[in-house]
C-alpha cells in the first residue's frame, strides 16, 4: 500500500513539473483555421508563470503527445515499482 502511494506521489510530482496541462476537456476548445482545418486549442501553463500559452494543434497530433505522455507515466511507475518503490536519486 506504502508503495502504490509512493508510486502515485511520484507521478503527480512528475507530470507536474515543468509544465502542465490541466484536464484537456475542459482546457480544451476547438476552432476552424483560415483554411477550413479543424483545431484543437489547449493552455498550456508553464512552472512560475500564472497565464499560459494558447498552443493550437490538429486533434490527431494532440492526441500523439497525450499518449506520449501516459507512456512516460507509465514508464516512470514501473520504473519506480521495478525498484522497491524507492525514487531514483541519480542527479
């Protein structure tokens, strides 16, 4: 149980770091280009700074870095599991 929270604390501690990007549904809002493509704007908040970037991108790229992402986070808790549930400490 020690280890699960362990786990968790560490990947809010990384997703968190220097960027973040609140739940994109609600941070999230579609708009037509110029040329007629469809897509999808998303704020994105950077560490120290209290307004973020308006960063617009087709849904199928933004759903690229969303998985991308979860990979990471996947990555990082079985990373941390594989070691006892201890963070890595290499500088």
């Amino acid at each position: 149980m020690i280890r699960i929270a362990s786990a968790l604390v560490a990947v809010g501690t990384l997703l968190a770091g220097c960027t973040a990007i609140e739940d994109p549904s609600a941070n999230s809002e579609m708009m037509m280009t110029t040329d007629g493509r469809e897509v999808e704007c998303r704020r994105i908040k950077e560490m120290g700074t209290m307004l973020g970037e308006r960063v617009c991108m087709e849904p199928a790229e933004w759903a690229q870095i969303d998985e991308q992402a979860e990979e990471g986070a996947r990555r990082f808790v079985d990373e941390v599991t594989a070691d006892g549930g201890m963070m890595p400490m290499d500088p």
